[in-house]
C-alpha cells in the first residue's frame, strides 16, 4: 500500500511539472557553471570571491539570452571585477570598454557620506595589473579597450553604441550620475545595469534614485551582499523565477 502512495505522488508530481510554464531560464544555472580562474583574480579586486562569481553569472547570463552590446565597466581600479564579467563573453565577438582614472578616488563630496572624505586618492589601480587580470581569464587583448583618465574626459571620446552590461563602481554621486547619464540610454533592452557601492556608499545611492526619478524610471532593484544591486533594463517582474533563490 506504501509503495502504491508513492507512486501516485510521484505520478502527481510529474504531471505538475508537465503543467507549469515553461521559462527561458528554468535551463539556465549560470552559478554552477563558475570558472576556476575566477579564484585567482581575488588579488586583483577588492570584492569578494562570492561578488565575483555573481558578475561573472550576470555576464553569463546576458549572453545566454543573447542580449546584443559590449560590456561597459565604470571604475577599474585593478581589473578584477572586469575580468570576472569579461569572462563570460571570452566565446563572443563582444568588447569590454573599461574606464578609470588610474589616480585613485577623487574628491568626495557632502551627498557622498560622512565617510568619504578620508578615501580621497585612495585605490589607486594600475593598467599591467588590469591586463594580467584579463590574461587570466585568456580574454582577448584585442577585445578590450582601457580608457585613462577622469570620466569627464574619456566619456567624450567615442562610445560603445550598445552596451549589454554596465557595470558601475565608481563609489560618489557625481561619477555614478555621469556614468548613467553617459551609458544608460546604450543599454540595449534586457541588459544588466550594476550599482557596485549602491549599499556601501550613500552618493551612490542618491545618485541612482535621482537619475530614475529623472527619467520617470522604476526599475526592478535587485541586491546582492551588502553592497551591490542590479536590474535588468526593461523588466518588470520576476514571476518565471518563482522557484528559485538566484535571480540572474
């Protein structure tokens, strides 16, 4: 009689899963699918391993979705989070566009926190260490292109025209604003945008919130740790997700 219930529960089951929608992603667990190289590139970030893994899974992410557009990163400093997310387009014909200063922080600013002042040229990352990232994870030379300098000045140069991920760590509300302001409206539909101090820093946040109440935006934040958050440009719930913890 056991066995007979289980059997019938079984059968239940499997009907149900026959009867539920299928979603684009039910197949997609890009956090199973983690290269070991990304170990490796923890000297060369500041983040977490765990942070790596997750950029990386966004990079995936937009790719297996077949979003169109390069991958656009706001704050270098020594390439590991670049490398972490350029990994995944290592198989594609996609570039990386990667902007920073290479002179640490600039100044801060009251809206920026209590605490920012003191981080005032802090940080202060180098182009060898931003291409060593990028050989470790055997992306392409040719397939990336390091903008030096201060985004006021390497934003007027010629842009990407679409851009799939972008990636923004730039920490105060003056560089956070000009890089979505620069790079938003090339974010083609479906794309990653990533806030990388959205919990850490309070410019940051205040930046993101007058750039959406701007433009009449209400986007779907998602969060990841402490500090980072994300949406994908265009949608608008999370429904086809209902059954699992990750959110790509």
């Amino acid at each position: 009689m056991a066995n007979q219930k289980t059997t019938t529960l079984k059968n239940m089951r499997n009907l149900l899963k026959l009867l539920k929608p299928k979603s684009d992603y039910a197949d997609l667990d890009p956090m199973l699918k983690v290269i070991p190289e990304l170990e490796r590139l923890n000297s060369y970030s500041l983040s977490r391993l765990q942070v790596l893994k997750k950029l990386y899974s966004l990079g995936q992410d937009v790719v297996n979705r077949k979003i169109p557009g390069d991958f656009v990163e706001c704050g270098v400093c020594n390439g590991g989070s670049a490398a972490a997310i350029a990994s995944a387009f290592g198989n594609t014909e996609r570039k990386v566009w990667l902007y920073d200063s290479f002179m640490g922080l600039p100044a801060a600013k009251e809206i920026d926190g209590s605490d920012a002042a003191k981080y005032f040229g802090r940080f202060v990352g180098a182009e060898e260490k931003v291409q060593e990232a990028m050989r470790i994870v055997h992306f392409p030379e040719e397939n990336y292109i390091i903008r030096k300098g201060w985004f006021e000045n390497t934003f007027n140069e010629p842009l990407p025209q679409a851009v799939s991920i972008l990636h923004i760590d730039a920490d105060w509300y003056d560089s956070v604003m000009l890089s979505l302001k620069t790079f938003y409206e090339r974010v083609a539909d479906g794309g990653v945008i990533i806030l990388d101090d959205f919990g850490h820093w309070e410019g940051c946040r205040e930046a993101f919130y007058d750039f959406i109440a701007q433009h009449d935006l209400k986007p779907l934040l998602e969060r990841c740790g402490h500090t980072q958050a994300f949406w994908v440009k265009g949608r608008v719930h999370n429904r086809e997700f209902a059954d699992r913890w990750e959110i790509p």
